[in-house]
C-alpha cells in the first residue's frame, strides 16, 4: 500500500476517551469517554434533545473548545489546533454554526467574503468572482448588500453555509442548520447537503466529508449514512438508520418520533 492510499483510509475524525464540556459551564461535562471514528466521505447526523451539550459537542470536533480530556486526531494531527504554523490544516473544517452566525456590520457579501480576505488574503478582483458563485448555489443574490438584520434566519443560515464552504473544506460541520426553517428551506438543505457529500460542481465535485447535529431526526429520514446520539452523557455511536430505529433507547425514539 502506498502513502496516499494509506492517509486516504485513515479516518479523518479519531476520538479516544473524549470528555466534552460545556462552554458556559466548562466544569461541567456533557459527553464522557467518546470512541468515535468518522471515515472520508461519510455523511453523519449527530442527534440530541435541546440543551443536552451537542453544539458544545461540535465546537469541540470543530477545534473551537478544547476537550476536557482523552484524545482527538483530525486528519491525523491532534486537536485542537490553534497555533498559526498549523492553521491550514485547521481550515480544512468548515463549521457552520446555528442560525449563521454573520457579523451583523458586514453585507451577506462581506460576510463570505471574509473568510478569502483573512486567511487567504486574495485581492478583491479574485475573491468577488467565487462569492458570487458560492451567493448564486445558496440563492442569496439578492441579499448579497444587505446585512444580515434585513435577512431571514433561513437565508442566514445559508450565508453561513456559503462562508463555510468558501475555503473548500474536505469536513463540514454543521450545528442544528434545520431549526427555525420553513418546508421549503428544510428540503433545500437536505438536497444540497446530499449533493455536497456525493460531490457538488461548488467544490469542484469532490466529496465532503458531513456532520450535523439535529434535536428532530425525522428530517434526516433517508439522508446522511451514518447516525450516532448524544444520551445520558455519553455518544452513541449507532450506525446506519435501521439500527438507529431498531434501538430500543427512549431518548433516540423520542428524536426518531419527534
């Protein structure tokens, strides 16, 4: 086997006694002895009731807390990762936080564009063409100068979607991005994330690596492969839907029932 085959089957997201704690509480944990392994190219739904520790579950896969014990390898660097030396390899996650998380002084433009101007410090002629491109995929062109207090949650929740996919992550990590929104939107989403993990014309086709988070999985019904919960402080890692549903874990029902 050669070292590109090996690094291509080594699991991008490797937990071994993780212990994740709470960012408004951090003496408090909310997951204890997570053993957790995510493949490239699988597409994760990581549910939980509200308030039980997944975003602060998240953050921590997204390197933005720092565990309260045990071990984190992503892409087979240890997490987290903040010093400036490694920071490209820290954004080749992208996150997209719950309800979008823009900088309300920036347009939906701004907003996209800010990550290019940042880390990758493109001048304005380069970066204007690919915003335009991540704005037109997400429907967002005509909000592209308004900031985001003239903008509904759902098309927010949208920019922070275009923001995290304007440095071509190779994982995603999205925080609850169904709450809040209407039909219409919630259907948008599921199929552009099916299209992302199977390979959308945004990332040049490739493959993404997918984990979000849900309190309600019966939207994620049919979409994303691989299904784990947080319950009773601890994840559980449960495979495909048809375990998830075999389950006999009041928690996992009532998420699976609504």
């Amino acid at each position: 086997m050669n070292q590109t085959s090996a690094q291509s089957e080594a699991p991008v997201i490797n937990m071994r006694g993780l212990s994740v704690s709470s960012m408004k509480s951090p003496t408090r944990v909310v997951a204890a002895d997570v053993n957790w392994t995510v493949k490239s190219n699988e597409f994760w739904i990581v549910g939980a009731p509200q308030y039980t520790g997944k975003s602060d579950f998240l953050m921590t896969v997204g390197g933005i807390m720092s565990p309260a014990g045990g071990e984190y390898w992503f892409l087979g660097e240890r997490m987290p990762i903040f010093e400036e030396s490694r920071m490209a390899h820290r954004l080749k996650l992208g996150f997209v936080f719950d309800g979008g998380q823009l900088l309300g002084h920036l347009t939906i433009t701004e907003n996209v564009a800010l990550p290019l101007q940042y880390h990758r410090r493109l001048p304005a002629n380069e970066i204007l063409p690919r915003v335009q491109e991540l704005l037109e995929a997400m429907e967002l062109m005509p909000w592209a100068n308004s900031t985001p207090a003239n903008v509904g949650r759902s098309w927010r929740q949208r920019a922070g979607l275009a923001r995290a996919l304007a440095l071509q992550p190779e994982v995603l990590l999205l925080d609850s991005p169904l709450t809040g929104l209407d039909l219409r939107h919630t259907l948008w989403w599921l199929s552009f994330l099916d299209q992302l993990s199977r390979g959308h014309a945004i990332l040049g086709e490739k493959p993404v690596t997918i984990v979000a988070t849900a309190d309600d999985l019966r939207p994620w019904r049919k979409h994303g492969g691989q299904v784990a919960c947080i319950s009773k402080k601890r994840l559980l890692v449960l495979g495909n839907w048809e375990a998830a549903e075999a389950t006999h874990e009041s928690s996992i029902q009532e998420l699976l029932q609504g």
